[in-house]
C-alpha cells in the first residue's frame, strides 16, 4: 500500500516512509553525501543542533530561509556540493522535524528528492516483499501547509511503483501528471518565490535537476530530537564487495 503524508501532521504507521523536502533540506543531504560527508544528523531544533558541534562537524540550516547565527552554512544543496567536514549537522525549519518524527513511526526511513529520484525508486525495489510492504511518502511541506514540490515528488514516486494506492497518494499523481517539467512544478511553488525573496533563487534550479545522484540517505539511529543518516548504496556497495571477497576466499 502506497501511502502520502502532505505535511507531518499526516504521518502514520508504516514499514517504510520516505521523506521529502525538495526545497530543500532532502536535497541538501543527498548532495551532502554525495559529495563524501560520512553522515548527516538532522537536529530537529536550532538548539539542538548548536549542541551537536565538534570537531569535523559543519553547522548548517536555515530558519525562513535564513542562516542562523553562527552556523557554518545554510540550507543550500550548493554549498554541500564541497565537503568541509565528516559530518553535516542539518537544522532546517520544515525539513529536520519531519525526518525526526517519520523515524517514530516507521522502521526503515530514506530520504527523497529529485535529485535521487532514480535511486530511491530502485532502493525500494530492491527491499525484500516490496509489493505488500506499507510505504508513505511524508512531505515535510511548510509552516505546517502543502508545499506543491514535495506533492509534485510524491507523485512522481508513487506512480513508478507498483501497488495499491490511497486517495491520497492518487491526488499527489494528478498533481504530478499537471507539470510537464520537475522545474515547472518547482518553480510554480510558494517555496520557491520565497527563495527567490531571499536571493536564493539558484537553489531552484539545482533541486529540479532529476536522478543525477547515486545517493539514498537512509536513517541508521534517531532518539526525539536527532536521526542520523548515511548513504544505503554506499552501505549495499560495501556488502556486495564483502561477499564478492568472501566468495574468492572460500573458492
């Protein structure tokens, strides 16, 4: 069953929850370890993540759209596209609380964007009874509102997968059906008139730029206030190797 949560009030009980927040706090982690970050630790809170800071961990965050005081960088997936540390600590507004809360409510939890689109789709495929597993796509929307990029996502994802579908998640693919471009969908949002306010219209662009990363942040540990994440394809490469090392040993 495929399931869409428009804004983190809606999510529920599942075996799998994907979460997104294209604009831009997914986006930004799945280019942070692209670019070799060991892990990323959403913080749902400013305050929280400012306890975080150590040694080889790099601040970053936004409230509204700006950085705050203090920290390394902001919410950019641009500005992780050079890595400055081991770790990124990610606090953003609408982003961060909603991995924090999808990790209270499903066991496995990957984070999507369009930049991994591809990825994602194939992480779930690949999961073991798939088609009877129960997945929500959560949408961290904004100030507890939709946000058309993230229902745009979750149709895009929705319709590649098999299974049955809620109404909702079939609402959130005629929103997808109505864009003929992902930069369309996003550029149309109100998320996006507000990056462009704050000059910060380049982001934009880069997030609309669809299954460029072989990338899927997927939660290894979380508590009330932080979830980790590292990349699940780096992680299945290294078991692969694994085996593959194990089989030449044993022949």
């Amino acid at each position: 069953m495929i399931d869409v949560a428009f804004t983190r009030a809606g999510v529920r009980q599942a075996d799998v929850a994907v979460v997104v927040d294209v604009l831009r706090a997914t986006s930004t982690a799945t280019q942070a370890l692209a670019a070799g970050y060991r892990r990323v630790l959403f913080a749902e809170t400013i305050e929280r993540a400012r306890e975080l800071r150590g040694p080889g961990r790099v601040l970053a965050g936004e409230r509204h759209c700006v950085k705050p005081a203090g920290f390394d960088q902001g919410n950019s997936p641009t500005e992780a596209v050079d890595r400055r540390g081991d770790e990124l600590i990610l606090a953003t507004t609408n982003g961060a609380p909603t991995v924090v809360a999808a990790t209270q409510h499903a066991s496995r939890v990957f984070l999507g964007c369009l930049l991994n689109l591809r990825s994602v789709l194939c992480a779930l495929r690949r999961l073991e009874g798939s088609s009877e597993l129960v997945l929500q796509i959560v949408c961290s929307g904004t100030n507890e509102d939709v946000a058309l990029e993230d229902a745009y996502f979750a149709g895009r994802l929705s319709a590649a997968l098999p299974g049955c579908r809620t109404d909702a998640a079939l609402v959130a693919e005629g929103v997808a059906r109505a864009f003929e471009s992902p930069l369309r969908a996003l550029a149309q949002s109100a998320d996006a008139r507000a990056l462009c306010d704050a000059g910060l219209g380049d982001d934009v662009a880069f997030c609309a730029r669809e299954s460029e990363l072989d990338v899927v942040p997927v939660v290894i540990a979380a508590n009330s206030s932080v979830a980790a994440l590292v990349d699940a394809e780096a992680i299945a490469e290294a078991l692969r190797v694994v085996a593959w090392a194990d089989d030449t040993v044993s022949v």
